[in-house]
C-alpha cells in the first residue's frame, strides 16, 4: 500500500504529465546508461557551439540522446561563451552553451537579427584556481592575491611570486588563462577585479581548457584557472589553490559540497544553454532540449559537474515547456545570484 506521501507525489507527477511540464522516460538498472529518448526522429543536424567549460555535459547528453536517435547528428563547438554567442544570435546555431549570462551587445545582435531564445541553467560550475603540484609553497590565495596578480596595473609589474606575497620565492609567475570570448574570464575578472573582461593581458590564452591543463602540468611556476570539471579530471596533474574567503580566515577548496552548500564564494557559477526559439519548433531540437533537461542531473555528476537541485531542474522544465524566452540578467553579469531567484524573475530581451 502507497504512504500518503507516495500518493501526493504520484498525484503531483500525474498533473505535471497531464500538463505537459514533465516526459517521464524509461527506468534503468544500474547497469544502464541515462535512459534514451523514446523518440524516433528523421535524419537531421543539431548545431551548438559555444563553452568549452559547458561543452562536455552537452556532448555527453548527446552522445546519451543519438543512442537510440542515431539519425540525428550533432556538431559541438568550443568557440567560448562570446564566440558562441556571436553565432548563435546571427542564426547559425541551434543552442548555445554558456558559462556567464548573455550580454546587452549580444542580447542586441539578437534582436537585430530576430533571434528570439531561451535562456537554461543546466549545472553549477567552480571556477578553480590551478597550479603546478609541484609547487610546495601555494596551497591556499585571497582574493587580494588574486586581484593583485590579474588586475590591468599587473600588467609588466608583478612578475614574480614575492610580489604577490613576500613569503612566496623571487620565482617568476607563469600565468595561464582562458581568452576573452570565454565565459569563464569573463566571471573571473568579474568576481576577481569587479568587472568583466578587466584583467591584465599579458599571459597565455585559449580557448581550450584542456591546453590550460597541458600548459600548468608543465611548469611548476604556472597559475592558472579553469571549469571545475578540467580540474578534476586531471587532479594528478594540476593542484587547486583554496580560495581565502573574505573573513580572512577560511579557506575553502571548490568541491561539489562546498559549491552545493555556497561556501565556496565568489567562484562556484551556474552554467547554461540557449536555445533558439525557431530552432525549437524543430521536432529533433525539441526533443534533444527535453532530453537534456531530464537527465542534466545525472550526466552532469557523470562528467564532473554539480547538478542544480530537482526542485531547480523541474522549474527550468516548466520555463521550457511554456516556452519563456529573454534572460533573468538582463544583459549584466551577476555574482553570487541562486539559480532558485533566476528562475523567478521576468525575463528581459
């Protein structure tokens, strides 16, 4: 016999299925992968670039969906969140990955050029501070420290470790970082210096995280930052840095606990797709969209994500599925915001 609260929660789904907020997919053994999508789609391709950062939660949710959609092909991108975006709102891709919100001047292209989207938190990310694990003297950095080695008046003047703090060694720093079509710069510079794309341009770049990890793994005198998920795939050739927080005492190392639990400040960040409303009315994207929404959970702890709470997810799915188009942002990049305030806000387009 159903407890009562069984029966509440059954008649709740049931009332979501009726109105069309929740797709209730197979169930799996423990053996399976995410359940595919019960869909059989004609041959089509889903176009999204984008996030490097985001990237690999969306490739795996379409390597999970074409498992039993094989008709439809994908091609992934991973021209930053500003070059993403770039292409997205003259038309040319399907979704958009993202790791900061999108920008009045894109919100604008987008306009011009009748792109209408949704904007849709699928994961939290923490931005991780990496070096060398050869480096015996860094464990832990404040954000003074941080803002002191990347702020704009460093450029050609903090060059060595000792500049930063008198008990490092008179080493040289090499920093290392990702470019500025990259989401994750520009909430770094935001959280870090108070306002994106501020920073000091004199270090290595790319677009690709993975460089980043080959470049740190190499030089012991490295510094760099990075989407958590690089991080921990790579943890035996990269060390995280703890993050100082602002009482000067704590220090805190990004993990899904202390992003979960918000004491990881200022770096954990949501992460996003957008998808184009006309894209949308596709039967492929749609069904791709549903698909990635129901199973964002379990995909993102698979690739070394934080998922969003359910209570998050199932608000995200009814935002899709009454088709609510604009950004909460309204074209400013915020830090610190929940996903939960998000989701209620009207959005601005």
């Amino acid at each position: 016999m159903k407890s009562l609260a069984q029966k509440k929660r059954f008649a709740t789904l049931s009332m979501l299925m009726l109105a069309g907020f929740v797709t209730v997919y197979p169930a799996m053994s423990k053996a399976q992968t995410p359940a595919s999508a019960p869909v059989v789609l004609a041959p089509a391709t889903i176009k999204i670039d984008g996030s490097s950062t985001v990237f690999p939660i969306t490739e795996a949710v379409a390597e999970s969906f074409r498992e039993k959609n094989s008709a439809v092909k994908f091609t992934i991108g991973i021209a930053g969140t500003g070059g993403g975006f770039k292409k997205f709102c003259k038309g040319e891709t399907d979704i958009s990955d993202a790791s900061r919100p999108i920008l009045k001047k894109e919100m604008a292209e987008c306009a011009k050029n009748g792109v209408y989207y949704m904007e849709l938190p699928v994961a939290f990310d923490a931005i991780t501070v990496v070096i060398n694990p050869k480096n015996k003297f860094l464990s832990k950095i404040t954000l003074d420290e941080l803002k002191k080695i990347w702020e704009p008046a460093a450029q050609g003047v903090i060059t060595t470790w000792d500049q930063v703090n008198p008990a490092w060694p008179k080493a040289p720093i090499k920093l290392i970082g990702p470019g500025a079509d990259s989401g994750t710069f520009d909430y770094f510079t935001e959280a870090i210096n108070g306002k994106a794309k501020l920073s000091r341009t004199d270090f290595t770049t790319s677009e690709d995280d993975n460089v980043i990890v080959q470049a740190v793994s190499r030089d012991v005198n490295a510094l760099a930052y990075l989407g958590f998920a690089y991080y921990s795939e790579n943890s035996k050739k990269l060390k995280a840095a703890a993050i100082v927080q602002k009482d000067g005492k704590t220090a805190v190392l990004p993990s899904v606990k202390t992003v979960i639990d918000a004491s990881y400040k200022p770096l954990a960040r949501p992460l996003f797709i957008y998808v184009n409303v006309k894209a949308d009315e596709r039967p492929e994207v749609r069904a791709f969209v549903d698909y990635y929404l129901n199973h964002a959970d379990a995909i993102s702890k698979q690739v070394k994500y934080i998922p969003l709470s359910m209570k998050d997810y199932r608000h995200t799915m009814v935002n899709y599925k009454v088709k609510k188009t604009g950004t909460a942002f309204g074209g400013e990049a915020e830090v610190g915001v929940t996903i939960e305030e998000l989701l209620k806000r009207e959005p601005k387009n």
